[in-house]
C-alpha cells in the first residue's frame, strides 16, 4: 500500500513538473518575442502556450486523482483526453475569433514549445517509477 502511494506521489510530481516546463517554455519563449519582434508576437506566443498548458493541466487533474480499478483509470484518462483535445479546440477558437491583432507563427510557435516539454515526462522518471531524478 506505501508503494501505491509513493508512486501515486511521484507520478503527480512528474505532472506538476511537466506543466511548469511547460509554462515556463511558453513565458521564455514569449518573452523572446517580445523583446525581438514586438508586443502582438509577444501575447500571441503566450496565447498559444496557454492553449497547451491549460489543457493538459485538466488531463493531469484527471489523471491524479487516486484510483485503485482500472476501469476507473481508464475512463479517466480517455475523459481526460478527450477534455483535453475539446479544451485545445475551443481555446483556439477563442483565441483566434477574439484577440486582435494576432500573429499566427508566435501562436503555433508557443503551443508547439509548450506541447514538446511533455515529452521531458519520460525523463523524468527513474527506471522503478519513482520520479526521484536528481531529487
């Protein structure tokens, strides 16, 4: 039972480090925009790292919460996943019939960014599943 847990642990620490790489990516790269191309480049990279983040940050709610059956995790991430493809589709379309002006390359750029840093998810696991990585 403290093995379940401790894993449990590990593997919504990975989550949380996974959506703060991603914030963070998106606010770097936003940043760089800003600075080199402008303000609108600047919000429109944000904009579209937000339309990751916040996303997958529904996913990784779903996902942490503790569950013992598999067909309840299951659901979980299926819900999740589909939430979170809903979330993307919706965020876009808010973002792109609301904020004027806007520049498509920093948009995609920032959800792009962002979306990549999920991929540091797999290193930082050990291979026991603990998450413990330079901790």
């Amino acid at each position: 039972m403290e093995d379940r847990a401790r894993e449990r642990r590990a593997s919504v620490s990975v989550m949380l480090r996974v959506l703060l790489a991603q914030a963070g990516i998106g606010l770097v790269l936003a940043t760089l925009f800003w600075g080199f191309m402008g303000r609108v480049e600047g919000y429109s990279a944000l904009l579209g790292s937000l339309a990751c983040v916040l996303p997958n940050a529904f996913l990784a709610t779903r996902l942490a919460v503790p569950m013992t059956d598999a067909k309840a995790v299951l659901r979980a991430a299926w819900l999740g996943e589909i939430g979170k493809i809903a979330l993307t589709v919706v965020m876009f379309v808010l973002i792109m019939s609301l904020v004027r002006p806007l520049q498509f390359l920093p948009l995609f750029a920032g959800y792009i960014a962002s979306q990549l840093m999920t991929f540091i998810g797999a290193f930082l696991t050990t291979e026991d599943g603990t998450g413990t990585h330079g901790s």
